[in-house]
C-alpha cells in the first residue's frame, strides 16, 4: 500500500450509521490485497485505511475512523481492545497500533464465534484464514448491534461512548435533534477533537472527511455540531456528509428536517440516504430492487444494500489512479450553494454473464436501471444541475461491434453515450472493472438468479457489479419544499414538547423552517409547471 495517497478520515455518529459502515469497511476489507507481487488495485485503500503495527512487529490496517455511540452498543466489542497484553498494550496503543475488539461476556453468533477461533497476530494472515471460512451465515435472528458483523480490526482510538443516554432502553434514549446539539462540549468535545488530531496529522495530504449520521435521532444534532467543527478547524478541506435513515418514525420528520438545514450548511455536501419512500410522516413504499430479496425494515438488510451503493458513490475520490478530489466532486455538484444532493442506485446492476456492458445498457434504454436512495424520485425530464455517474464491476465484459454502443470504443464513451440519452448535459462519470466484494457475514440478500460475479444467472454470490448516481437537479425542490411544509403543520408544542425540552427553541426551528424554504426555492425550475400550493410555498 505505498505511493501518493489523498487520506480521508471517516466519521460515524450514531448506531445506523455503524450498520451501514460496518458493511462498508466490511466490503473495503474483502477488497484488500496482501501479497507484495500482485497488481495494484483500482481503489486505493490507503485512502482510508491506515497501517500501523503489533507490539511483535506485525503489519496491521485499520479504518482511519472516528465511531461514536450510545452505552449499550457494542455488547461482545471491547472500546479498550483485547488483542495486547493490558500490562503492555497501552504504550503499543499510543503509538498507533491495532486492536481487535473481540471479549465479552454477551453470547455471541456462529460468525463471532469462528471468528475467535481464528489467529488474529497479522492481518494479513488474519484476512486469509477468513477469507477460508465461507460460510453462508444467516444472522437475521442474531444481529442486534453492528460489532454482531464486523469482520475487521479497529484502531483503540476509534470507539467512543457517549454514557448519557442509553443504546435499547426506554429511558434516556437520544431521541430528539435538541439533545444531540448540546452534547458536543467538555470531555466529549475534547476527546473528539483528540482523536481528530491523531488520525489527520499523521496524514501526509488530508483531502477531507466523510461523515455517516443518523438523520432521524438526536444523532443528527450531534453531527449538525460535528460538522460545524470540522468546517471551523479543517477549513479547505472537503466535508462530504451522508444523512442515513433507517425505516422508523419517532421524531423523525422534526430531526430530518433540521439535519438536513444545519448538515447541509457545514458540509461541502450533504445526501441523505434511506430506503424510506420518503421521509414525511406517510412515507411511500420502499425502492424495490428486483435483484435484491430483503427487508427493508431490518437493519442488517437496509444497511448492506445503502453500503454497497455508498462503494460506489465514495469511488471518485479513493481511485488509485485519475482520483478526483472531494472538494472537486463537491464542487461540480453544490452549483449556486446547492449542497443537498439525491443518491440513486441499480443494486446490483443488471448485467449478463458471458454478455457486455453495451448489452446491458441497451436492455435499459427505455428506463434507467437504478432506483431512489435518497426518497427523491427523478424529475424524469432530463434537466440536472450536476451529476455523478459510478458503475463499477464490469470486468470481463466486452464491446462487439452490433449497435452504435457497440462500435464505441471504451467503456467511458458507453456510459456517457447511454446516460446521455436521459440526460442532455453529460455528467461527470466513472468506471471502475472491479466490483464490490462480499465476504462472509455480508447478508444473503441476492435472488438466486445471480452467479458468483454478481451476473445472470448463477447460484451464490461472492461479488456484485453496482451503479450509482449523485444527482442536483430540479427533483430535490419537491422533496424539500414537501419536507419544509409537513415540519411547519407538524404542532411540536402539542404532540412533541419534549422536542423543544432540550433545544432547540422555537424561534430557533422556526429559522431552521424558513432556512428550508429558501434552501427548496434554490433548486426551483421555472421551467417546471407547478401546483398552486407549491407555487403559494415559494412565494
């Protein structure tokens, strides 16, 4: 893992959001090469990985990653670590070295259980005595915290536990954005900003933060002030902010809508994330991924289908080589301080084996494959601010002369010949040959129509081709004037006082409203024929 690295260092603020990033660094860690004499990767995990070393003098790599969450969220993960002597491990873990976070008393499931049994001295060593054990686990009945399914080591210095308010209890839970704003001070506040000190200085060119928070708890207070942070030290650098949402309801429409006004504001970009059909208060249905057979309302599921699309979306500025920096990526999106961005994904993308990319392309000429990752559906008539394009797993797939996306000479000029045809304005795309890897416990979520590659038809899979799209365009005015409307006839005194019980106070909503409201009109088209109450809204 050498050459020139742009470091990105991740943060992730509440319990979906370490679902989603224990399948994601889950799907980096299966990616990882250890042997000195094979090719370099496409993705270049330095990006986000940091090496470090055993007391023994073993090679390690953790996630360069900032996790923070309630008591009671970890049940068999040790903050402290386990893997070094107690008497010794301290002075190791102050200079950098890994920990793997695997004692406790809590019973654990059948993968938690091989995992133990393996020998964890070297992570190379570590990843190929896993990469033997592949079991088909079905965890569905046992997952009750993400550490239930992390696979990888963690850095001591990752975890912290924010004591005041309990994980899976009815008291003292982190419901209502208020309480999450106020908790950013004294030792938490310190030992956040400790922990960001160690991870970027000993970073050689710090490109920016990734951020995953939960938008519908207090969580999304906590990461509206951890952004603002980061904008305030880290000035220059990209804070790319991605606001996940599981299927629930409690105080979510009030802690939406304010995470997505104050994120928004401190990030270089901000996207929701959520399989909800919406965030108001009577969501549509789930997106329906025909290639996928999950529940949308378990975690574990939800989770790994938004991980496997944020593989995709985060690709542009971890490439190994023609990586685009994420305030580049930022800045072709946010065009007029539009920094509220929609997500889509085809999860997997629908690809035949033994077929080619333009084949699979032409089968979606009518329609494009992907399918709303963010509740917001596509205008439909072309017109976007800005794009990203992401598709990667298409190797081995081949370009034969047979129609003109056929006897287009690379892969680029496909994808940009294809999506042009939705869209007029060509957007920024990249392709990437290799696709996302599975490893055990990812969840058995697949169609049995899938081969091993991810392709059709096939029995099991071990790897999926996916695509995705970043998207600013004229589709986010609904969906932000419909947030900005529901928030403002929601009665927070009557139903929900204790919202305000904590903060914020009610003229400080009431702006966070009205910075919705002019936040929707920015992405207003007056091309777009509208209703009367839309047009009453923007007036």
């Amino acid at each position: 893992m050498s050459g020139v690295c742009r470091e990105v260092v991740t943060l992730q603020l509440g319990h979906y959001s370490s679902f989603v990033g224990t399948h994601w660094w889950n799907l980096q860690d299966a990616s990882l090469t250890y042997d000195p004499k094979s090719a370099p990767a496409e993705i270049q995990s330095d990006v986000v990985f940091r090496e470090g070393q055993t007391p023994g003098g073993h090679v390690t790599y953790t996630p360069r990653l900032i996790s923070m969450d309630l008591k009671g969220s970890l049940r068999t993960l040790r903050q402290e670590g386990s893997l070094y002597d107690p008497g010794a491990g301290g002075a190791a873990a102050a200079e950098g070295s890994v920990a793997l976070h695997r004692q406790s008393p809590a019973e654990k499931n059948p993968f938690l259980d091989d995992l133990e049994k393996l020998d964890p001295v070297s992570v190379g060593t570590f990843n190929s005595q896993l990469a033997r054990v592949q079991k088909n686990y079905r965890l569905e009945g046992s997952v009750r915290v993400w550490s239930d399914f992390l696979r990888i080591h963690l850095h001591p210095r990752t975890i912290s536990v924010i004591h005041q308010y309990n994980h899976d209890s009815e008291a003292h839970r982190l419901e209502a954005f208020g309480q999450g704003e106020s908790l950013l001070q004294g030792a938490l506040l310190e030992e956040l900003e400790d922990k960001l000190h160690f991870f970027v200085e000993e970073c050689d060119y710090l490109q920016g933060f990734q951020v995953l928070c939960d938008l519908a708890d207090g969580f999304s207070g906590l990461g509206s002030k951890v952004t603002e942070l980061l904008q305030d030290s880290y000035g220059g650098r990209g804070v790319l902010t991605w606001g996940v949402s599981p299927v629930r309801d409690l105080y979510h429409l009030l802690n939406c809508c304010l995470g997505t006004v104050r994120m928004a504001a401190h990030s270089s970009l901000f996207c929701p994330l959520t399989l909800r059909g919406g965030l108001g208060r009577r969501p549509g249905p789930p997106p329906h991924f025909p290639l996928l057979s999950c529940d949308p309302s378990l975690w574990y599921h939800s989770s790994g289908v938004l991980a496997l699309a944020l593989d995709a979306l985060t690709v542009p500025y971890r490439l190994r080589n023609g990586a685009v920096p994420m305030w580049q990526v930022a800045d072709s999106l946010a065009v007029s301080g539009r920094k509220v961005v929609a997500a889509y994904g085809a999860v997997p993308f629908p690809m035949m084996t033994g077929g080619s990319l333009p084949d699979a392309l032409s089968a979606c000429a009518d329609a494009l494959p992907w399918k709303p990752l963010s509740a917001v559906p596509e205008a439909g008539d072309g017109r976007c601010y800005g794009q990203w394009s992401t598709l990667r797993g298409y190797e081995g797939q081949k370009l034969t002369p047979q129609t003109p996306l056929h006897s287009l000479p690379s892969g680029e000029d496909v994808l940009a010949s294809y999506l042009s045809s939705f869209y007029p304005s060509a957007p920024a795309l990249q392709l990437v040959s290799s696709p996302s890897r599975l490893a055990p416990p990812f969840p058995q979520i697949f169609r049995p129509s899938l081969d091993a590659r991810g392709f059709l038809p096939g029995p099991a899979v071990s790897s999926v081709p996916v695509m995705t799209s970043l998207q600013s365009g004229p589709a986010l005015h609904p969906w932000l004037s419909e947030l900005q409307r529901a928030a403002s006839a929601f009665d927070v005194r009557r139903v929900a006082p204790s919202f305000l019980s904590q903060g914020p106070e009610m003229a400080d909503y009431q702006e966070a409203l009205e910075e919705l409201r002019l936040l929707a009109r920015c992405y207003r088209d007056d091309g777009v024929t509208r209703s009367s109450s839309e047009e009453e809204e923007d007036d």
